[in-house]
C-alpha cells in the first residue's frame, strides 16, 4: 500500500508492505464414540510447520514438538529472547528419551537448553513453567561455580548430561516449538482422555500467529444393564 502527501506543489510518499499469511492446517482425527469407563486416544496432524526456520537447522520432532538448532552461537539470555521471537523456546527436556534425542541430533556440541535458576538460587525450572521433574546433571552438578544460573549438555564432553554456567559465554542452542494446543492443555499431537460424558475436545495448531482449529467429539454410551 502506498500512501501519498501533497502540499504546496511538492508530494512524500510512502509504502506498506502486508504480508498475508495462510492459515495452518490441523486435522483431528473423526469423531468417536465409547462406551462408559473406556478410555480413548485422539490425534491430530497438520503440514504446516516448516522444515526451515532462518538461523536454524531443523533437527526433527517427537510426538508434535518441533526441535531446531541454531546456525550461531549466543549467550542463554539472548538465545532465549530470539527463540521466542521464532514461536518457539529454548528446548525443555521432560524425559530420557528427550534427553537422548536432543543428545543424538547435536552431534554433542555444547548448547544451551531452557532451565535456569536466576530467580532462587538452586530452584531451578524451565521457560516454560512446566514441572521440573526429569534432570539428568553430570555429577557433582550444578554446582553456581561464579554465579552460573543457566542450563547447558555436553559440557562434560559428549555425554548427553547437564550443567551449569554463567551467561557471560555464547554456545549454540535448541529451540523447541509446540504449535498443538488442546483444550485439555496438552501439548502434543495426541492426548487420551477418558469423559464420563459426551466432550467435545479441541485442538489448535498455531504457527508464524495465525492459528486454526478443529473439534472431536466422543460420544460416550451408557453400559447396558
């Protein structure tokens, strides 16, 4: 769009560029009926998330978590910011087989991964505010040796294990993006869930700010007497 001022014979214009996005693409799975007590799994799919973000390596997914990893080095602070700005995070690692796949995927470079204990001291949590249950230190870590607030793997060598560091050194990062959302709160392509009534559940792919949705809904019968 351009837009034009005129005044005194003389004219200035200027120019917006609108970049119209498509819509993504999620497909819930049809719906379902169950009888009373049964318990069921519903997924979803979309073709949406690219294999390609500027700046990033795509390195796979799990289970509708998308993980990349960053072309350059920075600090976690501005790894964090720059994630973000993307539509992702730093990567939060919830269990072994996590763990292990960002592991294998990174070549076992040093990076930086999404946990930091900046707020208090030795209560450390994720970006994202989900439970820190699943933490796999190397041993005799973390240890604050210099004020060190931030998560890393590979320090130690190529062991897959964590430690911690101070902000003041820049090492490659994992971005993790989730881009499903069920009403549930779930975050993964799939959830199970068990209504004693009919539900209607919803998912939402989100991706680049736009977002689409689908439905499924679980009839649930009565057992027969």
């Amino acid at each position: 769009y351009y837009v034009t001022v005129s005044i005194y014979g003389c004219s200035a214009q200027d120019s917006i560029f609108v970049n119209v996005l498509p819509l993504p693409d999620v497909k819930a799975t049809n719906d379902t009926m169950i009888c009373y007590g049964d318990s069921i799994r519903l997924e979803a799919s979309s073709s949406s998330m690219p294999a390609f973000i500027s700046g990033f390596k795509y390195l796979g997914d799990i289970n509708g978590h998308y993980y990349y990893m960053s072309d350059s080095t920075d600090s976690w602070k501005s790894s964090k910011i720059i994630c973000e700005s993307k539509g992702g995070h730093l990567v939060t690692i919830n269990s072994l087989t996590e763990n292990n796949y960002i592991w294998a995927n990174t070549g076992g470079e040093i990076i930086w991964i999404g946990c930091t204990d900046e707020d208090v001291e030795g209560d450390w949590k994720w970006v994202t505010g989900e439970s820190f249950s699943y933490k796999n230190w190397n041993s005799g870590e973390p240890n604050n040796s210099g004020n060190e607030d931030y998560g890393q793997m590979n320090y130690h060598g190529n062991t897959g294990t964590w430690n911690d560091l101070a902000d003041n050194v820049k090492y490659k990062y994992v971005m993790e993006v989730e881009p499903y959302e069920w009403s549930t709160g779930n975050k993964t392509n799939y959830i199970y869930v068990k209504p004693t009534i009919t539900t209607t559940y919803y998912v939402t792919y989100k991706y680049n700010g736009c977002s689409y949705s689908d439905t499924i809904v679980v009839n649930v019968n009565p057992i027969p007497d």
